[in-house]
C-alpha cells in the first residue's frame, strides 16, 4: 500500500473525530507492517485527549487483525500571536515554465539509446494513474549514475477540483502528496547502487498555514544525513506567495546490491 494513502485517510479518520474548529496542526506516524493491497483498512480512532486549545487523536489502521500503521494528530482551535517567522521560499521557475513528469517521460522514451529494459520501465511509470500533477524544477537524468546532491524540487498539486472547504480535507490531500517520491531523495548521492528494498519506516508533518492542495505549491525535499540502511528526509511545502504551509520529515530503511551498477544506456 502507498504510505502517503493511509496517511492521509488516517487523518481524515482522526478529523471525523473533532470538532470543525479544530484543525490539525501535526501529525506522527509509524508503518509497522506492510499493507496488503487485497483487503480494506480499518481506521480505529481513540479520543487520547480533548483540551481546551488542543486535542490528540490516536489513530491504528488494522489489516488480518493486526496494526500496520499507527498515527497520532493534534487538533487546535485557531489562536493568534505576534510570534512569527519562517525561512525563505527558493527562487524557481514557475510551473507554467516546466514540463509535467509525464511529458518529461515521453522526452525520455525518444531517445533511441534506451535500452528495452528501462524503456519498458518508464512505460509502466508513465501508465500509472497517480492523482498528483508533478512538475520537477530539476529533474534528474534517470539513466545516469552519477552522484547527485541529495535535494529535489517538485512542483506538485491535486488533480482536478477540489475547492474552498474545510481546511482539513486539504491537509488529508498533502499528507498523500507529501509521501510521493519523496524518500527517494535520500538515494541520489548513491544512484550507483541497484536499490533492492525501500520502505518509509515513519512519517511527521506539520501544518503552518491555510493552503489549497488543488493548487500548485513548491516541494522542497532534503536529506541530511543517511547510514545504517536508513536514510533521513525533510521536505517543505511552499504556496506560490511563498508562504511555508507544512513542513515534513520522514525516515526509510534501504537495502542495495553492494556491487554498483553498470551504465543504463
């Protein structure tokens, strides 16, 4: 199962489970075992505490009897304070300026040097019906195997219409945008290596700012640190206006083949 999925229908589990003042402002996740793709998930939802500003929902999602994802999300009733401040968003090229991932796919496949192997492998990229509309600032050459810098700028929002509804709807929205690609940032100082299994081991976002998940916003992923078959990854969400709307982290567990890779073309 997508990670990002039952993260967000983990929290529109949690929200059912709040008033509609409340807006989550944080969430806390595990994946505990792995998702079978084959029967439904049971969201079972603790009222862990209610306050007077604040509330906690805790949150298992149960397959075969058994948790494979826990989560816990606080709630809080809109408060002002003249504390604020925030980084600053980087300096892109808009969206409109960039190509979708698809068509950058489709760039890819005219190259007649592609091997039959990686051709076939984009194909299925290309096939897959992802809800989220991808425009990397950077994309990264998916047949080399140089080293890269462990950071990647996306371009992501919903497709389709989602509108001016509840502000929760849209955090449920981005926590299933935010998952999207983004451990993978961990590994482009070691695109050498033939990675043989990935997984998302936890998952935390924070939520800063009214936003539109329909709308474009700027994923700003990062990775500071990877070792011991786990690797370390921050991200951030930027509005157009540049204000930082949620800011993520997550760690993920890598195994790779020791031998590195042969050149793809």
């Amino acid at each position: 199962l997508f990670g990002g999925q039952i993260v967000g229908q983990a929290l529109v589990a949690a929200a059912h489970a709040v008033s509609c003042d409340e807006q989550v402002h944080s969430l806390h996740c595990y994946f505990v075992r792995t998702g079978d793709p084959k029967v439904p998930v049971l969201y079972e939802v603790e009222r862990t505490r209610t306050g007077k500003s604040f509330s906690v929902r805790s949150v298992k999602a149960i397959q075969h009897g058994k948790p494979i994802f826990t989560c816990q999300a606080s709630f809080q009733l809109s408060q002002g304070s003249p504390v604020q401040h925030q980084f600053a968003m980087p300096t892109v090229p808009p969206p409109e300026e960039l190509l979708t991932q698809e068509e950058l796919i489709q760039k890819f496949l005219q190259n007649p040097n592609v091997a039959e192997a990686y051709r076939k492998r984009l194909t299925k990229i290309q096939a897959q019906d992802v809800p989220i509309d991808i425009k990397p600032v950077n994309p990264p050459d998916i047949f080399g195997s140089e080293p890269q810098e462990p950071k990647q700028l996306f371009w992501v929002r919903a497709r389709g219409y989602i509108g001016d509804t509840d502000m929760k709807v849209h955090c449920c929205v981005a926590a299933y945008i935010s998952d999207y690609a983004f451990l993978g940032t961990a590994l482009l100082p070691h695109r050498q290596y033939r990675i043989k299994f990935m997984v998302s081991l936890d998952h935390s976002m924070w939520f800063h700012a009214p936003f539109r998940a329909d709308h474009w916003m700027l994923y700003e992923c990062e990775s500071p640190w990877a070792g011991g078959c786990r690797g370390l990854v921050q991200g951030r969400l930027w509005r157009r206006d540049g204000v930082l709307a949620v800011t993520c982290a997550q760690e993920g567990v890598f195994r790779v083949e020791q031998t590195p890779n042969q050149s793809k073309l």
